[in-house]
C-alpha cells in the first residue's frame, strides 16, 4: 500500500481506505462529490451573493416587503451554512445587544427588517441596491473552507455608492455546495 497523508485526507476517503470491501462483495460506489473549493467557485458565489442583495431590493420596489423576504429567505437558504450550524454574521450595520446574527432568523431580519425581536434593524437589503462590486485583497483556500477579505461596493439606486470592508469563509457542505459560514463586514475606519 503507497502512503497515504491521512491528516490531509477527507474523512470518506479514509474511512473508505480502512473499510474497503473486497471486489467481489463490493457494492456499486456512490458518485464522490469534490469538496476542494476552486478560487472560480469562490468567485462566483461572491458575484451571486451580489446578484441576490439587488434581487432582493428590486423585489421589495416591484412587489413589496413580502416578496423581498421570500427573496432573501431563499438566498439564506442557498448561500448559507446556517443548515450546517451557526453561521458567524457581523453584518455592517448592527449594534449591542445584536451585534451578531448566529441564526437564520437574524441574518433575515438584518436583511429585510419587520421582526419584532429585531427592532433596530430597518432592512439593509431593501435600500434600493442596483450594483455589487467585489474587489478582494486575499483569497486563501484550504481544501473545503476558503476565506476572502477585501471590499464590497453598493450602488444604490441613485448612484451614490457605499464601500464596506468584509470577510467572508466558506465551506463545502455535503451535497459540494459552496456555504457562507462567515460574513463579517464594517465601515472602513475614518480618522474624522
């Protein structure tokens, strides 16, 4: 048997090594799913999460608060990790006691406002965003998690734009879908 770096090894892949059933009994082998995250998939899952703030602010205008959370709720349901456990969210504009939105609920309600637990949030994504632009200063990625920092810019339907610093990490979850598991974004810092 060759040697094998099993700390580097996805844990399927190991447990199939050391309960591989001889060839004669074995079963037909289910599809193996890639869990190594690419810098285009990373890519594109920044460009739908911009796609998705404009969706949501344009259903808001065209159908009003209730498409815009069935909008949102189904972006929450595809791009994050909130199914895989809590999803680390600093979102821009919050403030203590709910800094942080470690549930779907929160991050929904950061989104689109009208939670009554949630009442200091007003609804970021329904501010009338019409543009998303990514510039990373960093991508690093590490097997089936990759982190990205650098700046987001929100057009919004005025043209006045908005730049925020923000974080993002991502993980594979079982199906090899790309899932935000951390969202932190702030103001740059101004000295005035």
């Amino acid at each position: 048997m060759p040697f094998v770096n099993r700390l580097s090894m996805p844990a399927a892949a190991l447990l199939a090594l050391c309960f591989a059933v001889p060839a004669a009994t074995a079963r037909p082998a289910a599809p193996v799913v890639n869990t190594n995250i690419t810098e285009a998939e990373v890519l594109a899952a920044q460009q739908a999460w911009g796609d998705a703030l404009v969706s949501i602010s344009r259903d808001n205008e065209a159908g009003g608060l209730e498409r815009a959370r069935a909008t949102a709720s189904a972006v929450l349901d595809g791009a994050y990790g909130y199914n895989m456990g809590p999803v680390l969210f600093k979102p821009t504009l919050t403030q203590a006691p709910q800094t942080f939105r470690t549930t779907r609920d929160g991050a929904l309600a950061y989104f689109v406002g009208g939670d009554k637990a949630y009442p200091s949030d007003t609804g970021f994504a329904l501010k009338g965003w019409r543009k998303v632009e990514v510039k990373n200063e960093g991508v690093h990625i590490h097997g089936d998690v990759a982190m990205t920092m650098g700046n987001v810019t929100l057009t919004d339907k005025d043209g006045k734009r908005t730049t925020v610093d923000k974080t993002w990490a991502y993980k594979k979850d079982d199906a090899g879908k790309l899932r935000i598991v951390l969202h932190h974004s702030s103001l740059p810092y101004s000295a005035k």
